[in-house]
C-alpha cells in the first residue's frame, strides 16, 4: 500500500490524560498501554503538546496549540483495510466532538474524514 495512513489529530480538552486515555479506549474498542491505544486496525499515542498556549487556540491555526495530540499509525500496514482505518479515525472524531473537546485531523486524507459543523 502506497497511501501514507498515519494521523496527526490536535484535542484541546479539559480531561486529564488517563480519563482521556480510558475515553479513546472505548471509542475503538482497544487496550491501553501506559499513553497508548491499540486494537486490531490502528495505535493511538496521546501526548501532551509541549507548544500549548491556551491564549493561541482560537487563532485560525491555533489547533496546533491545543493540549493534546494523538499520533495514529495502523498496527499493520500491508493488511489495515484503508477505509476502516479512516472510519474509525473519523468515529474518534465524532466521538470527541460529541464530548464537547475540539479535535482536528492532520493528515494525506484529511479530506476524507468527517468535518466539525460550526
């Protein structure tokens, strides 16, 4: 496969990191290991964005400021169905807007995940 699957999504939400873990876990019904998700299709990291100023998240690319970010890559390339793979990573975005918590993907396919309606 050709297709750069990896995913870079901006969170800015108030949960601390294990209840954010615990959150992403039951979205995509994986297992957490120390800041890490995974199930069959992808790993999820969460890390705190050491560039996070609160002042600058709602400049028209202050997402890069938010709190958090998750970095998904497919446990395994060569056999991760495409489109499951980017369905789940856009469950994960409805799942987070739905919470209240403004996420934005960065990524090749970005265009092919769900938009946040204002």
């Amino acid at each position: 496969m050709d297709e750069d699957l990896y995913c870079k999504v901006y969170v800015d939400s108030s949960n601390e990191s294990s209840d954010f873990l615990a959150f992403i876990a039951k979205v995509v019904k994986g297992n957490i290991s120390l800041r890490t998700v995974e199930n069959d299709l992808l790993e999820i990291t969460v890390f705190k964005n050491e560039d996070y100023e609160k002042d600058k998240t709602t400049d028209v690319d202050g997402f890069v400021f938010f709190p958090y970010y998750l970095e998904i890559e497919p446990v395994d390339e060569s056999s991760v169905s495409s489109e499951e793979y980017k369905s789940l990573i856009g469950d994960l975005l409805e799942a987070l807007w739905d919470k209240g918590a403004d996420a934005v993907a960065a990524c090749d396919f970005e265009d092919k995940l769900p938009k946040k309606l204002a």
